[in-house]
C-alpha cells in the first residue's frame, strides 16, 4: 500500500469588509473585495492521506462522519487537487474543530484553507501562497483569506479584469503583530444555522439592496485598509459597523428573507454602541450567523468580555488574537 499523508492548520477569520455574492458561482469569483482578520485562538486541523487501498474517499469531521452535502463538498475539492496533481488515489480526510462548526464562525474558511494546504502537500504539489489562496476560494470564497496570514485583502479583481480563476486570492496588508485588535465573540447560539452562505451568495442579487452595497464597498474598503494601517480605532469601528449591517439589509431583504438575528444579537450590538459613546473602544460585526464578534484593542478585551458576559442570551464568549496563516504541522 502506498500513502502520502499530511496535516494542516488553519485559522478562521472574521471578515471586516464582507464578502456577499459571487459574480461567478462555480469559481466563486465575488461580487466585491473584502478584508478580514485571522483568528489565533479558533483553529482547524485537517490530516489528508491518500491511500491506494481505499476504493472510496473517506471525511471525518470532528470526530464524525461528515454529512453528505459536507462530504460532496470535500470531494469535489480534492477533485480539484486530484486534477492538478494528475492523480486519481482515495483519500482519508480527517478534520477537527476547536470551536463549534456552523454558526457564524466561520468554519468553512478554516477548513478549506487546512484541506487545501494539508491535501496538496500529501499530493506532492508545491504551489506558492497565492496559488493556494487561489485554489482554497474554489472550496468556500472565504477561505482564500485563511491562507495568508494577519489582515488579509481579497481582491475581487473587478468585472473588467474577465471572469477568470487567476486573479482573486488573499494577501496579507499586515502582519499579525501589526495590530494587537482582539475578537471577543458573543456566542448566542451554538446549533448549526439553518440557510448556509452558499445558499445565502446565491439570492443575495435578490436583494434591491445589493447592488448599492456591491458599489458602495470600494469606499468602505479603502477607509477600513487605511485604519487598520493607521491603527485608528474610531474609523475603524464607524467602517465595519456599517458593512455588517449593510451585509445583513441585503440578507433580510432577500428572497427568501435571512434573518440570522436572535434578540440577544440586537442586545449585543445595542450594548456595543452604548459603551462605545461611554469611551469603551469595541465595535462589532456579525456573519451569517446569530454570534456577534466584537472587535477591540487587546487592553478593552478584558473589560468587553465580562461586559458582553453579564448580557442576557449570551451562552459564552470565545476571544482570539490576529493569526498567522495556514500551515502544515508534523504529523
Ligand atoms: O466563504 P463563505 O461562502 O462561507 O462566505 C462567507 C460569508 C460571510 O462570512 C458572511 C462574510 C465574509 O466575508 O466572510
């Protein structure tokens, strides 16, 4: 029997510029740039071993065996390694979560940019980090920006640049230790959502609200870059407050309609805006999920959690750093 086997991690990131909408569904070519932060504490962990005895491909996810729409997902990803590997081997994909999958965490960012690192090592391909970005967007659009490290810029690449797979992938804009900002996350609710962003991409041109928030982003984006470069905190809270909610108006608005808020979420961000106009530096953004994620300068991170903590609803709260990217780790 013949293996090759290797282990990659990679770390969620919270968005904050948001990607909503593909230009291109099977490239998943966005409808506009966006920016985010990895997250150092939130990890996922893939082992990908090929194995010429298996006669079919085997995922396991935290421990199960992954549903069949997850399974299909991970296949024709390694399908896609496969092709440019010109192999056809079976695989055994094990995959693990330090966090709960599905509820606005982002879980699909971390677990196709480990898959892709992790599965193209075992494959025996070198591709450089933006190559890989590159081949992690083809899996979940957000995962191209767990693959470089820190505050990562992905590139839409503009309408004008061709529907082509070439162009769009993360970069890094800072390193991790750039800017010491802290995620503090308000978990309001661990079960699994209920309409995916690969359905919620798919109808976000339903919204009439889309297109006016596809135009208006280069503007929000470049204001974010330049704080996050400038480490201007107040610019910063002011630009991702207002791209979270310009994401969730084209949600709501919808057809069909995603509400992804739970009344402990408008709690959350109502509470956000009140100590923010008391001196507290903390602002929030959420994804398509109920969890608020409350971003602030690593000295309110203390205060902000046992603030965020004394609110009804809220289960618990997860609180991570800026992270590396994703790497492969000895097995
Ligand atoms: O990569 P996906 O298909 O899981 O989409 C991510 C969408 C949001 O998390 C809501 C926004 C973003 O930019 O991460």
């Amino acid at each position: 029997m013949q293996t090759q086997k290797a282990t990659a991690i990679a770390h969620p990131n919270i968005a904050l510029i948001k990607y909503w909408g593909n230009r291109d569904e099977a490239l998943r070519l966005p409808a506009n740039s966006s920016l985010s932060m990895n997250l150092a504490a939130l990890a996922t962990t893939t082992t990908v071993e090929f194995r010429s005895d298996l006669n079919a491909d085997s995922v396991t996810i935290d421990d199960a065996e992954a549903t069949a729409s997850a399974r299909e997902r991970v296949i024709a990803h390694l399908d896609r390694v496969r092709a440019l590997a010109s192999i056809n081997t079976k695989t055994s994909v094990i995959s693990r979560n330090n966090f709960p999958a599905g509820t606005g965490l982002a879980s699909s960012a971390s677990a196709f940019a480990a898959l892709t690192v992790a599965a193209c090592a075992a494959a025996g391909l070198q591709l450089s980090t933006d190559a890989l970005s590159r081949l992690a967007r083809r899996g979940s659009g957000s995962a191209c920006r767990s693959v470089p490290g820190g505050y990562v810029l992905w590139d839409a690449c503009g309408a004008d640049a061709g529907d082509e797979d070439d162009c769009s992938f993360g970069r890094t804009i800072a390193s991790p230790d750039h800017w010491d900002l802290r995620d503090v996350i308000a978990v309001v609710e661990s079960a699994h959502k209920a309409t995916g962003s690969t359905e919620g991409h798919m109808i976000a041109g339903t919204s009439p609200f889309q297109a006016a928030r596809v135009a208006s982003t280069p503007e929000r984006l470049e204001r974010c870059r330049a704080a996050i470069l400038a480490r201007d905190f107040p610019a910063l809270a002011d630009v991702i407050e207002q791209d979270a909610l310009a994401m969730h108006a084209v949600m709501m608005t919808s057809v069909p309609s995603l509400l992804y808020w739970r009344p402990a979420t408008l709690a959350v961000m109502q509470a956000v805006r009140a100590w923010r106009t008391d001196g507290l530096a903390v602002a929030f953004t959420i994804d398509a999920g109920p969890n608020v994620h409350c971003i602030c300068p690593a000295e309110s991170s203390a205060q902000v959690e046992r603030l965020i903590r004394a609110i009804h609803g809220v289960e618990r709260t997860l609180t991570s750093g800026v992270g590396q990217g994703s790497r492969l780790i000895p097995w």
